[in-house]
C-alpha cells in the first residue's frame, strides 16, 4: 500500500532534550478503530500477554523513519503484531489470511 | 467461528462516516483482535467493557481530587503521600498498575508533567492526553527549556519559582495539585473543581478564578 508497510528498522525514541519545534495546540477526537486499538492495548496488559513497557519498546523497535510516518495508533497496531509474532501467539500468515478476510468482508 | 462474529460491535459509533473503505491499520486492528478473540487469548466483551471505563475518565475526576485536597489538608496530605490511594478513596478506580505521584505547585516550585519516551499519563484520572502530549515538540522540549514551553502556554512563572519537570513512566504516573487562586475563599469544593483544568493538572497553565474576572497577578 505505502511505502510505511515496508520498514522494520531499531532507533531509540528517546527524544527528551532534542530541539523541536513549537507545541502543537492539535487535538482529535479518535477514531472509532482508535479507540477500539487503545482498549485492545489495555486488556492485552490485564492480560499481561503484552505490558506497556513492551509495547514502548515495540514502538521503538519500528526504528525513527516508520515511527515518523505512522500516527500513533498505527504505531501500537504495528507494534502489537510484531510482539505477538516474536511470542508466537500468531503468526504473519494468520494475520495476512485474516486481514484480507476482513478487507473482503467491507468491500461488497 | 466466534460467537460474536456475525456482525461487529461497533454500534456505539459509526464505523465511517461516508464509504470510505477501512484503511490498512484499522483492518489490522480488527484482524488482530478477532484472531485473539477466536484463539480464546481476549474476549470481545473486554474490549468493550474497556471503551466504557475509557470513555468515563476525563479531566473532572482530576478537579475532584485537587478540589478536596484544597479544602481537606488532611486529605491532601494523605494524598500526596500516595497519590492513588488518595483517588480511590474519592471513589477513582485504577485499571491498571499504575503508581501516581501528585506533586503541589506552592510558591517556590512550579511542577511540570511530560513523558518523553511515550505518552505516559495519568490516565484513570485525566482520560486520555491531548495529541500535544504525544507530539515530539512538548516531549523534546519540556524536560530542556520549560520556560519557554510554558511561556507557548501563555504561563510566564518568575525566576525565583523553581520549574521541577517529571517525566513519566509506564509504572510512575504525576498529577500536578495545582495553587489554589486567590479569591477564591468562599468558594465551595464543587465551585473550585469548575476552576480547574486539564492543562493546571499538567502544569501548563495556572488556575484561573474565572468567576473573580480573570486571573489577579
């Protein structure tokens, strides 16, 4: 689809103390899927299949250049995939089976 | 498959507004999640109970706990001695395995919140931060230069006030008590949790007495 779908790179995203520009006054109410993706974090951390310190350091793991592409609740979905792919609690062809089940199924 | 497979839960909202179709990262989100849910790893009732508690936390919770800290000194002092049992004795649950530490802006320290790493925040107590919270400029610049953060704000604290920036983790989470404004004596406790705000509770920007005409000086 985009060329953000393609990189898997490590760079930290400890940006404490780096110059920035102004604060950004943006505020957005989320998306239905957004929210649904925040809750999907924390009932994956009550759980305890994927804790928030994993999910950070998932984060970083997509490396600076995809981190600077994706929004935010892009990235926890990227991120949440990866580690459930390294704790083989599913695999990347269950997941591309099951994303095209769902595509098909909203695409009359 | 699944018990709740035939027609999804999101009837709360309008999945799209026109026909747009779902984009990659929201076919992700639902595929991920159905799996889970079929794998029997979460159930989709979860996930739905989860939007209910996220959808009732907002930054009232907050004005409750700084409201009674100003007129409860003993409650205050229980308070900033532990922060989230100081919630959950006004009744705010914490869903996950937060800590939270208040910290009291007096008139020597003025305390600001960031997370540099992330995004994390009082959550159980705020609702969810503002998109400015997660953006790389208050994240890179709030822990370095907070004056000039806050003046963005429109919040210009003296010299002489120490500017104490905490930055967050994903067990250790700050809720700043803001100064109670002059003039503000008479006010009952629900009067003074109308005064404040999400960004006082971050330490952006002070507590106005709005009923007083505008903050005095």
């Amino acid at each position: 689809m985009t060329d953000t779908e393609a990189f898997v790179k490590t760079l930290p995203n400890d940006i404490g103390g780096l110059p920035a520009g102004p604060i950004q006054r943006v505020e957005h109410d989320l998306e239905p899927w957004e929210k649904r993706c925040h809750a999907l974090a924390d009932v994956l951390d009550f759980h305890k299949i994927i804790n928030t310190e994993e999910k950070r350091r998932g984060v970083e793991a997509l490396g600076s250049e995809l981190i600077g592409k994706l929004t935010y609740y892009e990235r926890w979905i990227v991120t949440f995939a990866n580690i459930l792919f390294q704790k083989q609690l599913l695999t990347p062809e269950e997941l591309a089976r099951k994303m095209d089940e769902v595509a098909a199924r909203r695409s009359p | 498959m699944s018990a709740h497979d035939h027609d999804h839960d999101h009837d709360h909202a309008p999945i799209q507004a026109g026909d747009q179709p779902p984009g990659y990262y929201e076919i992700m989100e639902t595929a991920v999640r159905e799996l889970l849910v079929e794998k029997g790893m979460i159930k989709a009732g979860e996930i739905r109970r989860q939007i209910e508690v996220l959808d009732s936390r907002n930054p009232a919770l907050g004005a409750k706990v700084v409201a009674r800290a100003w007129v409860d000194p003993d409650f205050r002092a229980r308070l900033l001695a532990n922060g989230r049992a100081g919630c959950e004795e006004l009744g705010i649950s914490f869903y996950d395995d937060t800590q939270l530490i208040v910290l009291e802006n007096t008139d020597k320290v003025h305390n600001l919140i960031v997370c540099t790493l992330c995004s994390c925040y009082p959550r159980p107590v705020l609702g969810l931060p503002p998109d400015r919270y997660k953006l790389k400029p208050y994240r890179a610049r709030a822990v370095i230069e907070p004056r000039a953060v806050l003046a963005e704000f429109g919040t210009h604290i003296p010299e002489d006030v120490e500017i104490r920036v905490s930055d967050s983790t994903a067990m250790v989470r700050y809720l700043v008590l803001p100064k109670r404004p002059a003039g503000t004596e008479t006010l009952s406790e629900e009067e003074l949790a109308g005064l404040v705000t999400r960004d006082a509770m971050i330490g952006v920007v002070p507590v106005e007495n709005v009923a007083a005409g505008g903050g005095a000086a």
